[in-house]
C-alpha cells in the first residue's frame, strides 16, 4: 500500500468527497448536485427543510455552492469538473489561510447539527453512519472512521470533534491526523 502524504493526500482526499457532491455521477458538481445531497440528508433524518436545522443546512449549501462556483467554474458552464472542483478546494479553502472557516464550515456546522438529533452536543455511532450512507461511504469503512475519530472509546463524537475531524479532513496534509479517517481510509 502506497502512503500518500502532502499535496497528493489533499488531492486523494478532494477526489474523494468530489464523488460525494457528484450525487447523479455525471463527473460534474453542479447546484442541483449539492441541494439533492442536501435533500437526501434531510431525509435520512427526517428533518423538514423548513425546520432551522433544515434551512441552515440548505442554506449552507446553496452559500457553498455560489463560493464554489465563484471561484472555480472557468468556463462558466455553471458546473464544476473533477478538475475545477480540485483547484478550487485546494486554493480557495484549503490553501486559503480563512478559506475553510468562511466558506466551508458553515456548511460543515449545518450538517454536524442535524446529525445530533437530540440536541445533546454529541453524534453517536448510529447518527454518524446514517450520515456516511448519505455520502455513499462503504459500510466497512464508516464503522472504521468512527472508531478511529473517537478516540477516548466513548461510543460518541462531541459536536466540536466532529467539525475538527471535518476541517482535519479538508486540510491537514498529514497522513498521520485522525482526520483524515472521516470517510475511512485515504491510502
């Protein structure tokens, strides 16, 4: 197995969350990509998109969507190729000194709130799959993410450890950051 680290960990790691937003996997982002994830979110956890969890989370993605394309739709076609998608998340909110914290945690908090379906602060394990199977992460692999991202063994993610292992994610180029474990393994 080949360890990346670096610049090709980010772009293994940008690839792989592309496939997320890519929800009819035409090999293009575009809005009605980002809203339908959206939508299937709600779904999977019975929030209505009138509910403030449900507007603050199509809300955070209809503002990432409009940051996303600002920055990197070149030909202007209103989608965003793998490419695109590629050099806009590594210069515009990975590179970025403010980049994740203006435009993509936001977003990131929005969906960490809906997961704690009770209000307590914390996303346990179930919460948490639910939210993997969304993103189409492999069953092995979420229940590894979990495990690996809770760290103290307490069955449960406090809503912070979640948005840090989030912003780890998008990031760290460190192959060795828990983070990098959100969606299972990137090697």
């Amino acid at each position: 197995m080949t360890t990346l680290s670096g610049t090709d960990l980010l772009h293994h790691k940008i690839d792989l969350c592309f496939r997320h937003f890519d929800t009819d996997d035409n090999g293009a982002i575009d809005r009605e990509d980002l809203l339908t994830l959206g939508a299937h979110l709600l779904s999977r956890f019975g929030e209505p998109a009138t509910s403030p969890k449900g507007t603050a989370l199509m809300d955070g993605m209809a503002r990432f969507w409009d940051a996303l394309v600002t920055v990197a739709d070149e030909n202007g076609d209103g989608e965003l190729s793998r490419e695109e998608y590629r050099a806009c998340m590594t210069g515009a909110f990975v590179t970025s000194p403010d980049g994740f914290e203006t435009s993509f945690r936001p977003l990131a908090e929005a969906v960490v709130t809906l997961l704690d379906t009770d209000g307590d602060g914390e996303v346990d394990e179930r919460e948490f799959q639910a939210w993997q199977d969304v993103f189409r992460t492999a069953p092995e692999d979420r229940a590894a993410a979990f495990r690996k991202l809770d760290a103290d063994g307490s069955g449960r993610l406090t809503v912070d450890e979640l948005l840090a292992a989030v912003r780890e994610f998008y990031v760290s180029p460190d192959a060795d950051a828990a983070g990098n474990w959100l969606y299972g393994p990137v090697a």
